[in-house]
C-alpha cells in the first residue's frame, strides 16, 4: 500500500508534526487527489489553537468531535489520481481545485444549496482530513473544479479565500446605496477582496489596515486610498473627505477594534458585511444601530455554486491574482507561526 505524507495536528496549541500513514482508497464516488498546492489561512490557526476568541475572557471550544492526529488545509487544489468505481475514468489525470465546504448532502440547508451551513458538515480541513499532506481524500467528484488556464495556485486560493471574498462583496452588489466602498483588513482574504472588487464595483476602492506594508501592498494593487485605522482622529478625516462616511463596508478582520472602526465610518443608510474571524465581542448602542439605519451582515465562506461563479470570472481573465508567495509543505509551521505575528502580506501557498 502506498503510504502518503501529512504535516498533521498531534496535540492542540503545539506545533505541526509530520506524520506518515497508508494512501486511503477512495470507494463509491470519492475522489484522491494528490495535493499540489494548499493556501495557508488564519482560520488554520483557530483550529490549532483549539478555540475562537469570543471576548470577554470566553472561548468557543473547536475541539469538539476532532479525531487527532489531524491535517488541516483547505485551500486544495492538484491532480486526480485515483477514483471510487461510481466515477468517470476519465477523470483520472485531471487538475482540479478542490471545494472544502462540503456538508452532509441530506439536511435542509445541503437541499438548498448552502453545505457552508450545514450543522453536520464535512469542511476538508476543518472536520475532516484536508490539503497540508500529499494526498487528499475528497467526498464526491462535484467538488472538484477545472481551473485551466489559471496558474494551480490562483486556483488553490479561490477556494477559500477567494470564494469568501466573493461572497462577502456579492452581499453589497446591487444596492441603492453605493457611493464607496471601504475594504477593512489586508490579509490573504482582504487582498483577495481588493482585486475581486475592481472587477464586481465601479466606485473607487478604499482600504485600511493597521500594517503599513499591507496598505502599501494595497495602493500598488489598485486601491484608491488607505487608512490607518490608529492615526488620531482618522474616523474625523474620513467622514469630512467622504461626505458622510462609506455606504459599504467588508470587515475581513472581524475584531473589536475593526468593528467599532468600521461602525464610525459607516455612512447613514450603510451595511457593515463581516467576514473575519479574529474575534471578541462586539457590541452596539441599540438608539445607534437604529439612528443611522445601519444593516450589520455576517458571512462565512460561500456556497458550491458561488464557487463556479468566482470560477467562471477568473478563468475569463476578469480578476487580477491578489499577492502570493509559495513555500515548501514541509515548512508550514514556520509560516503559521509568521502569519500569527503578522509577518505576512497576501496569502502563503504551500507546494509539494
């Protein structure tokens, strides 16, 4: 039996470990796939903490039904190398990207479309074994998307990054209101944001971030304008220079500090789309919410069809490839620990 290579999860909060065990088979419709890139996301350290940040001292426990060793990793994609007997043979040799989001396939939610909402769900990397490894073992061949002619790491990132990305601007399209757009927090997501949103709006893109290097970064790939959410009286300045405040807001940070940054540039009649995940509690003055009209959304990785969307638009050339930096599978602990100090600007793609 071939045996297939992992950087796995042996204890909670604690290094990466390589460990080494026998190629799974896949039955009915299930689909190997031999990795050959997988993108590195904060949420990779959520599940190696074993918590979420839910402010106040409080944690939400993510250990729960995990099996260790584990491999994380959900930003897949790679060649077809082996097939369950319910699948086409000539999908063996194909490259594909790998959607994640898989849920259970039976549940109200998985009827409608939206596996990203399934309470018993299968999300590659989250609940079942995912890309840091040679080899994944994928639930159903429709998961699998052609990419071609995109570069396989473009391909990778859409998947999780670029997919919630997509998802969290699609919430903003088509409102009445839309003088300006604001982009808060310039990691993999926000900068996978900035490009997708030159091609999805016709106003001009702002951006802030705490990193001068990742507004820098920003204003090279097309941003209009970049705050620093930590200069004296910024929300002063913002609200005079926009006459008002932003009629969008994407807060791909997801934090105190990014939330209550947000809600004081948020214009009248505006809608805040919360895509990060870093945590802590957030809370509003009730008068306030109501006074300004203000429409607050959350929104966690998109559906299987917005997928094939996202796909669809990036395949035609319309989507600029956010930053990327590639780095051997073997060093991913190091690079978790970088973007855990925030020593990473774009996203890291992991190559075996």
């Amino acid at each position: 039996m071939a045996l297939m290579r992992r950087q796995s999860l042996v204890k909670f909060d604690a290094p990466l470990c390589e460990t080494i065990v026998e190629t799974p088979k896949p039955q009915a419709r299930e689909v190997l796939v031999r990795v050959e890139r997988c993108g590195l996301c904060h949420s990779d350290l959520h599940i190696q903490d074993g918590y979420a940040d839910l402010g106040g001292g409080k944690k939400l426990d993510t250990t729960r039904g995990m099996t260790l060793p584990f491999t994380l990793g959900h930003e897949i994609a790679g060649v077809v190398d082996e097939i369950g007997p319910e699948v086409p043979q000539e999908l063996i040799g194909a490259r594909r990207a790998v959607f994640p989001w898989i849920g259970c396939g039976q549940c109200r939610d998985c009827a409608n479309g939206d596996e990203n909402l399934c309470a018993k769900q299968r999300f590659l990397g989250v609940s079942i074994d995912g890309g840091f490894a040679t080899h994944v073992l994928v639930p159903d061949a429709k998961y699998l998307l052609e990419y071609d002619p995109l570069p396989v790491n473009q391909a990778a990132t859409l998947m999780c990054s670029g997919v919630t990305a997509y998802g969290a601007l699609k919430r903003l399209v088509n409102r009445p209101r839309q003088r300006n757009l604001l982009l808060i927090g310039l990691g993999g997501v926000g900068m996978m944001g900035l490009s997708f949103a030159q091609a999805m709006f016709k106003q001009p893109i702002a951006v802030a971030d705490l990193s001068a290097a990742a507004r820098e970064t920003a204003l090279k790939n097309g941003a209009a304008i970049a705050y620093d959410p930590s200069e004296p009286d910024v929300f002063k300045r913002i609200l005079k220079e926009t006459d008002g405040g932003f009629d969008e807001i994407v807060d791909f940070a997801g934090n105190e500090k990014s939330m209550a940054f947000a809600v004081s540039v948020l214009a009248r009649g505006g809608k805040i789309v919360v895509s990060g995940l870093m945590g802590g509690q957030f809370t509003l003055p009730m008068v306030q919410w109501v006074y300004k009209r203000m429409t607050i959304e959350g929104f966690m990785v998109g559906t299987l069809s917005e997928a094939h969307e996202l796909m669809r638009l990036a395949r035609a050339g319309k989507i600029k490839p956010p930053p990327m930096q590639e780095e051997p599978m073997a060093d991913v602990q190091k690079w978790i620990d970088a973007l855990r100090a925030g020593r990473v600007v774009g996203r890291i793609v992991l190559t075996n």
